[in-house]
C-alpha cells in the first residue's frame, strides 16, 4: 500500500479550513440584523410586531421596520438600553414562554401587545420583557411600525419595570 504524500494531507487540511471558514460566516449571516429582518414578514402586522418587540430586547438594527420619524428615539433606545445576556450558550434558555396580542384599531392599522419571559438557570432568576401598544400600519402593501408605548422590563436584581426612555 502506498503512503499518502504531504500534498495529499494539506489539500485535507485546506478543505477543511475552508468548509470551516463557509460555515462561520454561515452563522454569522444567519444571527446578522439583515437576515433577522429578511426573515421578517412584512406582510403580516403580527410578524413585524413580534420582530419589533425582539430587535427592541436584543438592541437590533430594526430602522427598515419602523416609520423614520421614530428613528431618533429607536437611536435613544439603542443608546440605553443594556441587553439581558443568560450566561448560558445561545439556543438553550430553558423553554421562553411568549405571548402576543393584536387588535384592529382602523383600516390597515393595528396595535400588538408583546411579552417574554424565561428562568435563566445560572443566574437563578427570571426575566420578563414587555411591549405595549406598538402601533402598526399597513403602508405600500407592507406593514410598518409607527408607534409604541410603555416597555417593562424586568431583569435579575430588579422587582420592577426598567424603561430607559421612561426612567
């Protein structure tokens, strides 16, 4: 039997760096902003609303989900607010438990009620984060987020709602 040359083992080694390298920058687009809000169903108040609520908790770039007007303040959130981090690794907090409401308020206009909450093991504490009122509107055939109200949001240490635009 013939022994494999050194060539053979660095054409090994160059592929595997290579489908390690594709599968890195796999990830890294898939928890990117624009493939969260590519995922996004614009055509569907409920998916923007629950999008919103999510890129809010997480400090995700959202701007092509909300009206421009309300750029300034979504950059005044971002600012502020410090994102919960569960020491444990992403995709296993224990079973988050999730809600959304909406309702009709006019033609092409709706309002969307959003909660998470979920016990963080290694902190032993939970943490709760509510939206209110986020207000949608249908807009070119897409719907687009053109207000919201009060957020609560209660991490570990904390008894009650934090809101860094309404301290």
């Amino acid at each position: 039997m013939k022994k494999p040359s050194i060539s053979y083992f660095i054409v090994i080694l160059l592929t595997m760096l290579g489908v390690l390298s594709l599968c890195s920058l796999l990830f890294l687009w898939i928890t990117s902003d624009s493939f969260f809000l590519r995922m996004t169903d614009r055509s569907s108040a409920m998916s923007v609303g629950e999008a919103f609520a999510l890129a809010l908790r997480d400090n995700r770039e959202i701007k092509v989900l909300v009206a421009p007007y309300l750029w300034p303040t979504l950059d005044e959130w971002m600012e502020k607010h410090e994102v919960f981090e569960c020491p444990r690794p992403l995709f296993s907090i224990t079973d988050p438990t999730t809600a959304g409401v909406g309702s009709n308020i006019g033609l092409n206009k709706m309002s969307y009620n959003y909660a998470i909450d979920y016990y963080c093991p290694e902190l032993e504490s939970t943490y709760f984060f509510e939206i209110r009122d986020i207000v949608l509107e249908k807009i070119n055939e897409e719907w687009q987020v053109t207000g919201w109200g009060e957020i609560c949001e209660i991490g570990p240490d904390e008894s009650d709602c934090t809101d860094p635009l309404n301290p």
